[in-house]
C-alpha cells in the first residue's frame, strides 16, 4: 500500500456529504418499522436513514422511540437529524401515508413477494419501507393492507438477516437504481 494514501478526516466526510442532494426517490422515501424490538436495531435504522437521506422514520407498535439512550448510542445523532414520528397503532401511519400518495412495500419473504433486484420504481414514485419485528416479521393484517411486497434474495442455509442489515441492503438497491 503506496504510503500516499490518507484516510479522510471526520471534518472531510461530513463536508462532502453536506454537499450532496440524495436523489428524489430517497428523499421521498420513508422507514418504517412495526414492533421492532431491538433499541440498537431503532438506533441502527436512524442512523442509515439519515447516511441515504431518508425522508423520515415511523415506528409503531412497540417500537422503542427516542429518546432513549440505547437508541442514541448507536444512532450517533441521527435520532435528532432524521424526523420520525411514533403511534401505537399502525393503522394511523397507513391512513396518512397513503392520504399522501405514498405506496407501502412490505419487506417480506412471502409466496407472493417480488425479489428486490427485480423491483425498480419510477424516480417519483413516493414510497414507504415496511419492516416487521425480528423474529415473527410483519403481522399477516398489516401484508394485506401492503401494495407490494419485496425480499431480498438470499443463497445461505440462514433464512434471514438482521433488521438492521436489510434496512442497508434495501435502501441501497434505491439509492443505486438512481446513482448515475
């Protein structure tokens, strides 16, 4: 390794982000998260949302909602830099969002989910991501009540990943249908 490489400081990388605008279809993008029980994987949602210019965090259920410091800890800000909002009952998100023309796409592995790769939305389509609790996943109701609904392919003998990783995963196959 040539000894001219050099590391970006933290004031370097925050100057550079500050000077990007996401594309449209991840500032019309919205996270939701439905019984999640993981403090960390809240914070860890917050934390990406904010990295791919996420529009806003819901959480509903019994998501834990900032503020709280097992959320903060692994957010690092992003609880205070993301907006989000918090109902107990899911079906006030589902009421608002789709008042605003968003689709929900229900992450899910289901006999009826098409495979992320082969899902690409149009550059205005407004959408909302939702992910259900770690081990149960999303409550049948609320996969009715879903537009579409997408999985990540996977090729292991482990049938799942955290949350928190396909919350990464997904929202970089958005950002990626868009990057020039």
């Amino acid at each position: 390794m040539s000894d001219k490489i050099r590391k970006k400081t933290t004031r370097e990388i925050y100057l550079a982000n500050s000077e990007r605008t996401p594309p449209q279809i991840m500032s019309n993008l919205i996270l939701w998260l439905h019984n999640v029980r993981s403090m960390h994987n809240v914070g860890s949602a917050f934390r990406t949302a904010d990295a791919f210019g996420v529009r806003s965090v819901l959480l509903s259920g019994y998501t834990p909602h900032p503020p709280r410091p097992e959320i903060a800890k692994t957010a690092l800000g992003a609880d205070e830099s993301v907006p989000w909002s918090h109902a107990y009952d899911p079906g006030e998100h589902l009421a608002r969002l789709r008042d605003d023309g968003y689709l929900i796409a229900g992450m899910e592995q289901t006999h009826h989910s098409r495979l992320l790769p082969d899902y690409r939305p149009g550059s205005d389509t407004s959408l909302c991501l939702l992910f259900g609790n770690e081990v149960t996943g999303i409550e049948p109701q609320w996969l009715d009540r879903c537009d579409l609904l997408l999985e990540i392919p996977q090729y292991g003998k482990k049938h799942s990943f955290n949350i928190s990783v396909s919350i990464g995963i997904t929202l970089y196959h958005f950002l990626a249908c868009r990057l020039p």
